[in-house]
C-alpha cells in the first residue's frame, strides 16, 4: 500500500476509513477485519506496526505479511478466490462482527450503568 502521508488513525472510525481506502485501492473482493485501537489482535499475533494475516474460509492464516504489499495480498487473496471460498469467509466475517458488535453492546451497558 502506498499511501503517503497518512496520519495515526485516533479513532476507531478514521482506522475502519483507512482499512476501507485500502480495500477499495486493491479491489478486494471480501471483507477485511480491522483491530481495535488498542491494537489487541495485533498483540496476539506480532508486534509490527501495520501485518497483514489473509486468512481463508476457515480463518486459517494462508499468508502473512510484515507490511502491506500490494502484489502479494492480491496473490493471496487471489488464490482464496481460486478454490472458491469467498463465500465461506463472507459467513466467517459476518459471524465474527456480530460477535464484536454483540461485546460492543454489552460494554456499553455496563459503562452506562456505571456511571
């Protein structure tokens, strides 16, 4: 990805903007999960500053990059979509949100109610 000058994302919000940049400047054909601003999944897996996992239908790390490269996620993701699993992670991905947006709202609950 070769976006110059970029800012820190600071929000959540400005993170998922520039995740979106990058899907609509590679023409990804799937969704892409974004960390949350205290980088938790980050920390589980390594602690460069911008990795790239591409995980398949499964969510089994296929590739892995230090960096976002161009050519190489396409490659990937293009082999993903080769054995014809986009829509198995399309599942995956909405499985997955729902979860975090299901946590999301209980947090938001019991910040409400301590305050």
């Amino acid at each position: 990805m070769a976006f110059g000058n970029i800012n820190q994302p600071e929000t959540f919000e400005e993170r998922c903007d520039l995740a979106q940049r990058m899907i609509d400047e590679y023409e990804m054909p799937m969704d892409v999960l974004v960390d949350t601003m205290s980088d938790s999944s980050r920390a589980l897996f390594t602690d460069l500053p911008s990795p790239v996992y591409v995980l398949d239908a499964q969510g089994k790390v296929q590739a892995k990059y230090p960096w976002p490269d161009q050519e190489q996620i396409k490659n990937a993701v293009d082999q993903i979509v080769s054995t014809g699993q986009v829509a198995e992670m399309q599942k995956l991905i909405k499985t997955i949100a729902a979860e975090k947006a299901k946590r999301e709202a209980k947090q938001k609950v019991k910040t409400l109610k301590n305050k």
